[in-house]
C-alpha cells in the first residue's frame, strides 16, 4: 500500500478519504496537478520532473477558485519529495497534488468559493506509458467544443472541467479513435482531451497561443524550448485553423501524463506519410533523457529524491 500525504499527515493510501458531500465530490471545486517522477536505472535514483513549476501552476488553479493551499511552493515541494522517499519507489511515478473544497454542510451558500474550508492532499501512484502509442494515435475532430475562458477557464487545472475532457475523449474513443481534438466555438484548433497540441510545417513547429483556452502546459513549455535549443526549430504561437491539422507534415500532443506522441491521422486523413515523423520521434527521446535527469544541461528541472535512509530534508509534517 502507498502512502499519501493529506490534510497535514503522511498516511497510509486507504486512509485518505474525502466526503461524498464535499464541495469537490459534490461540485467539481477543486485544482490539481499531474506531476512526473522518472526511475533513473544508471543513478538509481528518482527524479520528479519540473515539480517548482507544477506547484507553481497549483498556485494558480486554486487562486481561481479561492482555495488556500497550506504551505508556500518551497515547502510543498518538500513534502512531494520527502512523499516519495518514504515510498521508496523504483520506477516511474504519478504525483496527484489535490487542494479541494472539502465542506460538507448543505447551506445556501454551497457555491460559495469563498467560504467553504479548504482540503489538500498527495498521491502518488507507479505509473509506466500512461498513452500508447505503438505506430502513432489516430485522433478526431470533436464535436465538442472546449469551454471558454469565461466559462470555466482552461488555464486552470480545475477538476470540474475535465467533464468537457471527458465528453470528448469518449466521442473519439467511442467512435474508434486514440484522442479528440477541441476546436473552440470559433472554430479554431485549442488542444487535445488533455494534452497540448503541436504541428510541425517544415523546419516550423506550430502550437495555438495561450489566447485560446487551453492549459499552459509545463510540458508544452518544455518541448518549445527543447526543439529551440536541441533541434534548431523555429517555434511559432499563433492562431491554428482546423484544415492546418490535415496538411501538417507532423502532428503531435504532449502533457505531463502523455509525454510526447506522435499523430498519425486525424478524421481518417493521414498526417505527413501516416506514420511517426522524425520532429516528433526525436523530442520524444530528447525529452526522455531530459525528464531522467541524463541531461546536465537541464539539471535544474529534475528534483532528486534521497534514498529511504536518508534523513528529510527541511521541516515536513507528519
């Protein structure tokens, strides 16, 4: 059995239970996180990748939605890290920070953000390929339409609006595709079920901008800058029309559970030559090596965790 860390503690997974009248079960209030940890074989060690960034974002998210986290960035990455040491995990791990509305009265005032009590809490689960993506994915065009920034802003990583992820991924998958694609009520390209999306055109690679409503993905800041810095690619962000899709050279989404996959058709039409392209074959190793920690030059992204016998680092509750 793992251990979470909740509301304070550091207990065992089974004792981390949340009320089925909470504002999160209930209502959808609550902000997360989906962070990586990498098993590196040749250190054996566990690197969390990008975990500054991560909780820099849960900041945000639970900002929008008036939920105080209980510590600083500084210290939540403390916890994450001294969570992990005490599983001791030798693989590949998924980190689910959660900082939720945890009241339970039933009030009038039930949708009021501002006065309902505050939870928080830490999974972390082993999790391999969470994507596959033997031969490239086959996505659609959904018919859904990713919500607007004045709805529920997709910037944030609320819980409640993965029930528009949801909708869609179960269009595609229903209908015998990988993934869908959101196109906003405007009818321009945003982004995948939950993953960012990127077109490679030439010597180009091409993502919407953060106007549209998709998350600001960590991982979709880290390709931009690795196919800058390691590939010699021009990035562009900008406005994507849906036809662009179809005449890509290369399709590809990314995300922190994802990673980097390639897309080998979209709505039956073939990308490129309909089979993973060399832009996306080669970030996809270069961001393995990165999020290992085999990179020196990007060090400072991967957090290391200390063996179980080592002492936690800083103070930690629990």
């Amino acid at each position: 059995m793992t251990i979470c860390y909740f509301n304070g503690a550091f207990v065992p997974s089974d004792q981390a239970r949340i009320g089925v009248d909470s504002g999160l079960a209930g209502r959808g209030l609550g902000a997360f996180e989906g962070i990586r940890a990498y098993w590196n074989e040749a250190d054996e060690a566990l690197y969390v990748f990008r975990l500054r960034e991560h909780m820099e974002r849960l900041e945000r998210s639970a900002k929008v939605l008036f939920v105080a986290l209980p510590a600083d960035v500084d210290t939540l990455c403390e916890i994450t890290v001294e969570l992990l040491r005490r599983n001791d995990f030798c693989t590949d791990v998924h980190l689910r920070p959660l900082a939720y509305k945890a009241s339970e009265e039933i009030t009038s005032k039930i949708l009021v953000l501002s006065e309902q009590a505050d939870g928080f809490a830490i999974s972390a689960t082993p999790l391999g390929r969470y994507l596959s993506s033997d031969g490239g994915l086959s996505c659609m065009v959904s018919s859904w339409r990713r919500t607007a920034d004045n709805a529920i802003p997709a910037r944030a990583k609320i819980t409640g609006n993965y029930v528009n992820s949801a909708l869609a991924k179960t269009e595609a998958v229903m209908n015998g595709f990988d993934e869908a694609i959101f196109l906003t009520e405007a009818g321009l390209v945003a982004e995948c079920s939950a993953q960012n999306l990127f077109l490679v055109r030439g010597q180009t690679l091409v993502t919407p901008a953060t106007s549209m409503p998709i998350l600001e993905g960590i991982t979709r800041s880290t390709i931009m800058t690795l196919a800058q810095e390691q590939i010699g690619l021009d990035v562009r962000v900008r406005d994507v029309a849906r036809s662009e899709l179809y005449d890509a050279d290369e399709v590809f989404l990314t995300g922190s559970g994802s990673e980097v996959k390639p897309i080998v058709s979209i709505d039956h039409r073939p990308i490129g030559e309909g089979k993973p392209g060399p832009i996306a074959s080669r970030l996809t190793k270069v961001y393995e090596a990165v999020a290992r920690g085999q990179t020196p030059e990007y060090a400072a992204w991967c957090t290391k965790v200390p063996p179980l016998a080592a002492e936690p680092k800083g103070a930690v509750a629990g």
